[in-house]
C-alpha cells in the first residue's frame, strides 16, 4: 500500500492517542527493522522494550506458529497444558509463589493492586508508589503513576496512591500510616528517565516492609526478563519483593502480562475475585516458554552483562566527549543518556540516519537494545549518535 494512503487511513480511522514517527515499518529481523521504502533501521528501542530478544527470533515466531495451528485459546474455566508450565518457569527464576496471567503491564499491576486491597481490606488500603514513576494508563495505573502529565483530564482519580520522592527513604517513613498496605516501585525507573533505585535505599525498604507487614511491589515490566544482565532486576539488589509485576518482553513481541505473588499471599484472589478473558492463553504462553528456552539456550544474560558493559563504557567515552551529556545511567543493556538540552532534535537526527532510539522526559535519550545486540552493533550506534551530537553542538544549540 502507497505511504501516504496509510498514513491517511490512520487519521481517518484510528484514535490518535500517540504522537507518530512518519515511519511505516513492515519487517523485522533481530537488531533491524526494515520501512516501507526498504530502507534498514539499526533498531535500539525494539517495540518500546517488547521485542527484548529483538524482531522475529527463530524461537518465538516457531512457537508461535506451531502453536497456533494446534490451540490458541480456551477459557479460563478450563486447563491448558502450558499455563502451569510458563507459571513454574517464572517462579523458578524468581522466588517461590504463584502466578495470575494477564495482557499487559497495566493489568499486572492491577492485579497486584487488587490482590493487596483485598489482603488489606477493610483496614488498609493505600499504596504508596514514586514520583515520576510509570506504571500503565488504566485509571488504576495512572492513579499510581507520579506524573501528572499522565493524571490531566482524567480525574477523579482513584484514591489510595501516596507519591514520595525516589530514593528517599526518610520520606518513604514518613509516608506510611496506619492505611499503608504496599509500597511499589520499578528498580529502574524506566519512563522516568533510567533512574536507578540505590542498592542500600532498596535493602532499606525491604526491611522496614518486613518491620511493618507493607507488602513490597516491583514493577518489572520494563527491567523484567533479563534486561539487566539478570533474569529480573531484584536479583541484582539481593533482595526480594512480595509481588512483581511483568509484561514487555515476556512473550518476545506477543501479548501476555504476569502478576507474580509470593506463595503465602497468592491463595488470596480465589474464584469470583479477579479474571482476564485472555490471559494465559496456549498462544501467549508458547511464546513466553520461547522466550525463556531463548535466554537460558542462548546464554543471553551473559550476552546482557558483557555487551551491557561495552555499551556503558561507549557511552561514558562519548560523554567525556561531548558537553552536551551530563549523566549516563542505567544497568547492562538499559541505558539513559541526561542531556543539557532537548533530545528530541538528538532522536530525531538519529532517525535520518537510520538508528531508532526513544526519548523521554523530554532530555533523556533511552537505548534498550535487544539481548543478542553484538558488540560491532553497538559501536554502530555510538559512531552515529556521536556525529549527531557533533553535528548539534556546531550549530550552536545553546547549552544550558
Ligand atoms: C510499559 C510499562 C507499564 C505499562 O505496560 P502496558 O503493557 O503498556 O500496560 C507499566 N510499568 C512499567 C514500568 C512500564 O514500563
């Protein structure tokens, strides 16, 4: 189909809720994505963090193949072998409990937000939850996000989120009450610009959850599923929460979201209390094992852990390079670069020159390769990134 007649299909017929990127993409393999005119993307930001084991891999697109031709869905009423074989595959890699399948990050943390009002309840009920944090655009999700940016228009808001500033444990005390059921955070945080939760802030809050039976949420949705050179960001903390929350990269580009529960809670949302029509299915689930058998087959945490450490120490040689960076942040292959001014001119220059990264809070560029990202790819994307802020800072972009 003609680019323009797409484009205007769009506009006539789709909600326009996303601020678009004139690319029409149409295949993808690994690290590249391919547009409409044929032209090859170096992809940096595969599917907004979905594709973590970059477009198309052989194991998922096998899976799902093959598991579409046999079942795709059944009801939740029923059993279906690979639930409870996708569920065990997650707790084995994280802590010992039990897993509620739903389609996104959004509904993830709905879940746990339900599955600890109804542990509280009636006494306590309030989360507490981070300023500038993100945790999906439902009203619950939104009401526990601390942007408002994402809350304008939209309220009401649903009561019973506190916001407290990141990596402040003092404020952290202070905020908890009588109410207080759950504190939940992302160890990353990710559409807040890749700030990184400080190891003693997160063993600090663990403990005083234990000292006051509040439940610890992680929100791994962006930092889950190896991203960070383990297979969940906690495990880099030695710590671990009560509920964790996935979706993103969990199926390798297909849908599927996961509330995991430790095992003395998980028993609490019994039949009648919570349900998703489509969650787990045969379909989603085979793409999640996929993504699983991919990681442990394909040693790619280990791929994470080294190719991460190259990628930061590229980025920290550009810095010392270009004035324009004031910090580079992150973990493995999760990585955000704090610029002086906007990046959106930075983003856009890239995109000329064929390499897709993402920038957010308006002066954070975020590059999140997918784990089988090779080393001679990431000097790619830093030669580009490095002419582009060269570029910038000869014509004179004022530097705060
Ligand atoms: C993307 C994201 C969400 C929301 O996920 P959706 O699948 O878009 O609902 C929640 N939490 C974090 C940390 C995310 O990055």
């Amino acid at each position: 189909m003609d680019f323009r007649k797409i484009i205007r299909l769009y506009y006539d017929y789709v909600v326009p809720c996303y601020t678009k990127t004139p690319l029409v993409l149409e295949r993808g393999r690994g690290t590249r994505v391919w547009d409409s005119h044929g032209d090859e993307y170096l992809d940096f930001f595969p599917g907004w963090a979905v594709s973590g084991l970059g477009h198309c891999h052989k194991r998922v697109t096998e899976a799902i193949k093959r598991q579409s031709e046999q079942l795709i869905h059944v009801s939740n009423n029923y059993y279906h072998e690979l639930q409870g074989v996708l569920a065990e595959q997650v707790i084995r890699h994280s802590f010992p409990g039990k897993v509620f399948f739903c389609n996104s990050g959004a509904e993830a943390n709905e879940a746990a937000f339900k599955l600890v009002r109804k542990l509280g309840n009636p006494s306590r009920h309030e989360i507490i939850t981070i300023e500038r944090s993100f945790h999906g655009r439902t009203l619950s999700a939104i009401a526990a996000t601390g942007q408002k940016k994402y809350q304008e228009g939209f309220e009401p808001l649903m009561p019973g989120f506190v916001n407290i500033p990141f990596n402040d444990f003092a404020a952290l005390e202070r905020a908890i009450t009588p109410r207080t059921v759950a504190i939940m955070l992302e160890p990353i945080q990710g559409e807040g610009g890749i700030r990184v939760a400080d190891a003693q802030y997160l063993s600090s809050v663990r403990r005083l959850c234990n000292d006051k039976k509040i439940y610890l949420i992680l929100d791994e949705v962006q930092t889950g599923m190896g991203r960070t050179g383990r297979m969940f960001c906690y495990k880099n903390y030695g710590i671990e929460p009560d509920i964790m929350t996935l979706a993103k990269s969990l199926g390798g580009g297909f849908p599927i979201g996961a509330m995991v529960a430790r095992k003395e809670i998980a028993d609490t949302l019994q039949p009648g209390t919570h349900a998703t029509t489509f969650g787990g299915s045969p379909l989603a689930c085979a793409a999640a094992l996929a993504v699983f058998e991919a990681i442990e087959k394909e040693k790619l945490l280990n791929n994470t852990v080294i190719t991460g450490s190259y990628l930061f120490k590229k980025l920290n040689e550009l810095k010392k390079k270009h004035r324009v960076i004031k910090e580079v942040r992150g973990m493995a292959l999760m990585a955000g670069v704090e610029l002086e001014v906007e990046g959106k001119n930075i983003y856009e220059e890239c995109l000329k020159r064929k390499l897709l990264i993402n920038c957010t809070q308006g002066n954070v560029l975020r590059l999140m390769p997918p784990l089988v990202v090779k080393e001679k790819e990431i000097d790619r994307a830093i030669q580009i990134l490095d002419e582009v802020l060269a570029a910038q800072s000869e014509s004179g972009l004022n530097i705060k």
